[in-house]
C-alpha cells in the first residue's frame, strides 16, 4: 500500500489537492455570475482569476505534500495551505453574502468551510494519535 494511504491525513490531502487544482482551474477559465459576485465586493482588484491561481496554487502544493507525506516540513505546508485556503474563499463569500444581503450564498461559504475543517480535524486527530502522516 503506498505511504500516503496508511494513515488518514496524506490521502486526504492528496483528494483535497485535487479537488482544489480542479476548482482553481474553473474559476480561473470560467468566471459565472456566482463566483464573480463572491469577489466583486472587495475593494482590491480581485477577479476569479486571482482566486482560480490561488486555488490551482494551493492544490498543487497539497496534492505534492500529501503524496510526499514522509517529508514533514511538506505535509505542513500542505496542511496548512488545505486549511487556510479554502477558508479566505469562504470568507470572500461569507463577505458577499454580508455586503448584499443575499444568503444564498452561505451555501457556498458552507461549502469551502468544509473542506477546510474536516483537513483540521484529521489533522488534529492524527496528531493526536501520534500519526501525523509519518510511516510507522
């Protein structure tokens, strides 16, 4: 069995990395009404392209540090990158949803905040349970 599937936290980012290189992808070459209007609140010059790059950015580096687990400074960069990440989208439509009254789009705040805690909470488990990814 290959290394990065032995314990939760590694397998989950490397589906966590993929999901995000694949959403990065479309928000960089498909700018919808939804995901424009998740932005356009910001003072900043932000476009979905920005967000898209970050995303793509982010899921490579996850995807990397979960199929790399073994290299420990990695596994939390991509640790890190599972979390926080997907939480600034969140946070970006959590803002919209502020600014137009429009709770509709909770749903999409929801949606990114998950991803986001359940990488916390295999982390905190593995952690805990003293498998942090390393094979043991």
């Amino acid at each position: 069995m290959k290394h990065y599937l032995r314990t939760p936290l590694p397998g989950l980012l490397v589906l966590i990395g993929a999901w995000q290189i694949v959403s990065g992808w479309n928000w960089a070459i498909r700018p919808t009404p939804s995901r424009i209007a998740g932005v356009e609140w910001m003072p900043a010059n932000i476009t979905t392209q920005h967000v898209g790059l970050l995303l793509l950015a982010s899921g490579v580096i996850t995807l990397i540090g979960g199929l790399l687990s073994r290299v420990r400074w990695l596994r939390s960069v991509a640790t890190y990158a599972a979390i926080f990440v997907p939480l600034l989208v969140a946070a970006a439509f959590l803002g919209a949803a502020a600014e137009s009254g429009n709770a509709d789009r909770m749903q999409t705040v929801y949606s990114y905040a998950t991803y986001s805690l359940a990488v916390l909470w295999v982390a905190i488990a593995s952690s805990r349970s003293g498998r942090g990814g390393d094979d043991q």
